[in-house]
C-alpha cells in the first residue's frame, strides 16, 4: 500500500461527546476539506471511533459519500478507546473489535478499511486475541491492513513476536505522537520500526496546534482556538518554555522561506528516518493549505541544525555507551540515534 506523505486527519469531524475544542466540522466542509486534499494528493484519510464517540465517523462516512471522486481515498480508523458504558465497550477484546469494526464501516459507508489500527495498548486482553481478530479481519477482507498506535517498543515487538509464533499477518504501521519538540520516540520507537520494515504515521505532529505559531509566550490563545476552547492537555508538553522557544526557531525558518510555520515542522518530520506519513488535521480549507506548504518545502542544513540546537535529544545509555564503542557496527535502524549521542558527547 503506498500512501501519501500527509493523511488527511478527521478528528475535527464532529466536536461532541467531550471533544468540542476539536472542532465543529460537518459534512459539508469535511467534503470541501477532502477536495482540497485530494487535489493536492493526499491519497488517504485517518478516523477514530473514538472520535466524538463516532459521530466523526458518521459525518466522514457522509462527506465520502457526497462525490464518486472520493472513492479513491484510503480511510483509516481505530479501535481500543472506550465507546459506551459496557463492560465490553471498550479494549482489544475479540467481542469489542468485531463489534466496532462492523460499526465503523456502516458510519462510513465503506465494505472495507483500509487501515486499522490498535489504538492503544491493553494489558488485560491477551494479544494472541487481539492480533488473531486482526489477522481474520484480513483474511475476510473487511481490512486490508492493520496497525498499532502508542504502543511502546518492548509492546510493538512483542506483537511482531506473537503474529511470527502463531502465524497471524502482522501489522504494516505504528501511529505515534511525534514533534521537533517532543522527540521521545527516536530513542526506541522509530528504530524498532525501521528495523523491523513497520512504517510510522504520525498523529498530531503539530502537536495540537501548539506548533503552528498561534500560541506565543505571554500572549492569550486567541478566541476560537483549540487552547482557548479546551484546557491544552491533549498531548503532554514537558517544557512549555522549550516549546515556545522552537516556535520562534520554527517562525524564523519560515520567515526565510516565506512559508507558515506549520510547513516548518511538517517538513522537518516528513525528511526524518522512518517517517511514513503525517495525518494533519485542519478546522477549514485555510489551515489545510498551510500545512500542504511542506510538501513543497527542502529544508537545508542550517534549518536543521537550528532546530535540533532548540530541543536536542539527552544524551542516555545505552546509547552514549553504544556511541562509544559500538559505532563500528550499526545497523540503519541504530545509526541515527547512535550518530546524534556521539555528537553530543
């Protein structure tokens, strides 16, 4: 399956059921939204049953439906997040994910996903369950592929393992939460997938807005916006003045090549080892075309070094000690962290 750099992110779909600072988008403007992006080439769209407890997806399902020229659009969706007040409304049980799936497709109007994701982790339902479900959805056909989000490393390969032991289809991609400013997953995450030929889709990789420069360091969220309509704790920032401090990096970059600041940090995550594709989320047509920007972007060396000097990965073992005396034998998957820790010590 070849997909588009961007993916076309659906969770402003809706706004009910606890995500209204996500936006009000309906069926109208999410068909105006998906012209815009398919015209630009964006080959694929990311939901979630989860988002406004599937009334994304019914107003996704109707916008498809509104043109033939959108038949075309690979649709993403997810399932894990609890749904309803059941004991079963929720998890990776085979019961949950047979029954959301069939949920899913009668929202959106498809026989079939093109990409289903795991959307978090479950402790409790064993994942020989979980990956054996997945795998049937396959072989019927009601999914083409599947994937994990927010899984950790030691979980994603794990999965790997248990789909090898038993013979299940393993998952193509992980969706992980990834920013220039929140650059956890390069320790672990990015490696074990380019090691292990899994793709990464990124969610939110302007990380709620908060990187797109309409939040500033001492200045109040504008009216209308996720931070003014919501409390901001839908992604963990750890340093908040470190992420005002790459938005200025990230402003003078675009200052320099006339761009928004969101194509900034589009562009630098889509040139990042490992990177598959970007689901961007947008409220309107406007904020759609500002993140398509990066597709057109090359950032030179000074941008990038400008931006690492901003949010720098912390030198940790074992990767310093790996730098040290291992750097003679890397794999693709190791040399790029193992090269960033030996220029930092």
């Amino acid at each position: 399956m070849r997909v588009s750099p961007l993916a076309l992110g659906a969770i402003t779909l809706g706004g009910t059921h606890g995500m209204e600072h996500f936006g009000h988008v309906q069926a109208p403007e999410a068909a105006d939204l998906l012209a815009t992006a398919q015209e630009a080439g964006i080959n694929m769209v990311d939901v979630a049953n989860y988002y406004s407890t599937g009334d994304a997806e019914e107003i996704l399902g109707q916008a498809l439906g509104s043109s033939r020229e959108f038949d075309s659009l690979m649709v993403t969706s997810k399932v894990r997040m609890v749904v309803g007040p059941g004991p079963n409304d929720g998890g990776q049980s085979r019961w949950h994910i047979l029954d959301q799936v069939d949920r899913s497709l009668r929202s959106l109007g498809r026989d079939h996903l093109d990409l289903y994701y795991l959307h978090e982790w479950d402790g409790q339902t064993p994942l020989e369950e979980s990956l054996g479900t997945m795998d049937s959805l396959v072989r019927s056909g009601k999914i083409r592929y599947y994937g994990v989000s927010n899984f950790t490393s030691w979980q994603l390969m794990k999965a790997l393992m248990v789909c090898d032991r038993h013979g299940f289809i393993r998952p193509v991609s992980q969706q992980i939460y990834y920013t220039p400013q929140a650059r956890e997953v390069e320790y672990e995450m990015i490696p074990a997938a380019i090691d292990q030929g899994i793709g990464t889709q990124v969610w939110s990789p302007l990380a709620m807005g908060l990187l797109t420069g309409k939040y500033r360091r001492g200045s109040r969220p504008r009216q209308g916006t996720r931070m003014s309509d919501g409390d901001g704790s839908d992604v963990r920032i750890q340093d908040w003045e470190n992420l005002y401090t790459m938005v200025n990096a990230l402003d003078e970059i675009a200052r320099r090549h006339g761009v928004p600041i969101a194509a900034v940090d589009l562009a630098w995550l889509l040139a990042r080892p490992g990177v598959t594709n970007l689901a961007v989320g947008a409220r309107n047509t406007d904020q759609l075309k500002a993140s398509l920007e990066a597709l057109s972007l090359e950032l030179d060396d000074e941008d990038i070094a400008a931006i690492s000097r901003v949010s720098p990965l912390r030198v940790r073992y074992p990767f310093w000690h790996q730098a040290d005396l291992a750097s003679d034998r890397l794999s693709e998957a190791d040399r790029d962290i193992i090269a960033t820790t030996a220029a930092q010590l």
